[in-house]
C-alpha cells in the first residue's frame, strides 16, 4: 500500500505559472470574440457572461501574481 505523502511547497515558479494562465485565458477571450460573430444571440449572451468570469479571474491572478512576487522578494523558500 502506496503512503500518500503530500508534496513539498514548491512556490519558486508560481509567477511564471500564473502568468501562463493568464495569458492563456486572454487567448481564450480573445477565441471567444472570434466564435461571437458565428453565434447564435443566446450563445453569444453565454459567451460573454463566460468572458466576464474570465476577466474577473484575470484580475485574481494579477493579484496572486503581485503576492507571490512579493513573497519571493522577501526570501520565501
């Protein structure tokens, strides 16, 4: 039997991997403007309810981003 230990706290990349998630959900929004101008009035409604959702984790990441660069600048191991 397998013992579950979890894994160290590795928070050395967490900007960098942030940052990739945004940029990846501004792709997403970016795809999701595209399909808007093939959509259906009642899919479009979606779509952008979707992208609104979008924006507002954007700025939760741009916020954890900002937290991690400071824990980083203070010598977090």
């Amino acid at each position: 039997m397998a013992h579950n230990r979890p894994n160290p706290d590795d928070r050395s990349d967490n900007v960098e991997k942030l940052q990739d998630m945004v940029q990846n959900t501004i792709e997403n929004i970016e795809k999701a403007h595209e399909t808007m101008q093939f959509s259906s009035p009642e899919e479009r409604a979606n779509i952008e309810a979707k992208n609104e959702r979008r924006e507002e984790a954007i700025a939760a990441m741009r916020a954890e981003m900002k937290d991690e660069a400071a824990a980083r600048e203070h010598g977090y191991q």
